[in-house]
C-alpha cells in the first residue's frame, strides 16, 4: 500500500552496500569492488568504442589511448585537447595496463598526439558505458570477473546491453586499484 499523501514525502535509507553486485563479500571485498569500479567502466568503454578486447600483451594503442583519454579529461569539455606531461601519462598507463606503452598511438590511437613534451588528449563527451559484474573468481594471479557491458543510464528506455565481456586482473602493488588489466575479452 501507498502512504498516505498527508504524511509529506518519504525517505528511504538504503546501505550503499544494496547496491553492489552479490560477488562483493564473497569474492570480492567491497573496498576492491569500490577502487575497480570507476577504472573498469573506463576500460570497458575503450574496449565498446572499438569493439575489441586485449590479451596479457596489453591494449592495442586505440584502446589504451581512449582509456587514458577517458581518465584524465573528466571535466574539461570545454576544451578540445588538453596537454598531459609525457612522464605523468606514461607513468599513469603503467599503473593500469601490463608491457610497454604502444608505440603507434600517433597512428593507430583515438587522435592523442605528441607535442614537445606533452602528449595532448582530445576531449570527447564521456559516455555512460559500465560493466554488469555477474561473476567473479579469485585466481592466483588476480581476479577475473564475467559481466555485461552496458550502455545508457540503467533503467531508462536508452539503456541495454551491449555484449557479455570477461575482464582479467592481475594483482598489482605499482596500480591505485590493486590490480592491472591484464585482458578484456568480449564476446
């Protein structure tokens, strides 16, 4: 049954825990879930964009150069590019994907260039792509997690799923999340 209207607006307390993904508490810890999440929706929308995975070699320079792109210019849509020192951007791609920075994001990337001793990002309208997290398994070297790629804001007529996908993580000191992606599959 409904309030009745006379009893003004309702307030509904609900734990931020209600939110996460059945894997948290089990396979994954929910300070592991809350550093991955915002990283792993960026990996999985440069992986969209393209409709291409990586394996442990690492990402392919369009992949690694629209993550990198994604991550650093939240905010700045008003510009068209913005500069990245050299060191700060190859130092952050170390902390997230595994082997040497590809050497072809000039030809091969979403339109990051080099100048002088900045690498200049464009600015693009960030997307809401993110990763349904259905299963999770703890391995030796890391986590692998099997989900849904999605697409809009959930639970609106625009929102659906784009493809199932399987990301694998390998336990990292050097990463602020814990872990590197070592592998993005889609299927």
């Amino acid at each position: 049954t409904l309030a009745p209207e006379e009893d003004g607006m309702l307030v509904f307390l609900l734990e931020r825990a209600a939110f996460y993904p059945q894997v948290v508490g089990t396979v994954l810890s929910a300070e592991e879930y809350e550093a991955i999440r915002g990283p792993l929706d960026l990996v999985v929308s440069a992986c969209g964009m393209d409709y291409a995975g990586f394996d442990s070699s690492g990402p392919s320079a369009f992949i690694a150069t629209a993550f990198m792109s994604l991550t650093l210019t939240a905010g700045t849509e008003d510009a068209p590019y913005i500069p990245v020192a050299r060191a700060e951007y190859e130092a952050l791609y170390s902390r997230f994907f595994p082997g040497a920075f590809p050497a072809d994001f000039a030809e091969a990337g979403d339109g990051t260039y080099l100048e002088g001793d900045a690498y200049m990002l464009p600015v693009r309208p960030h997307g809401v792509w993110s990763m349904r997290i259905d299963q999770a398994v703890r391995t030796d070297a890391g986590l692998v997690l099997y989900g849904m790629i999605l697409y809009g804001v959930p639970g609106t007529s625009d929102s659906g799923e784009l493809c199932a996908a399987a990301v694998t993580l390998s336990a990292s000191d050097a990463s602020p999340i814990g872990f590197v992606f070592a592998g993005v599959e889609l299927r």
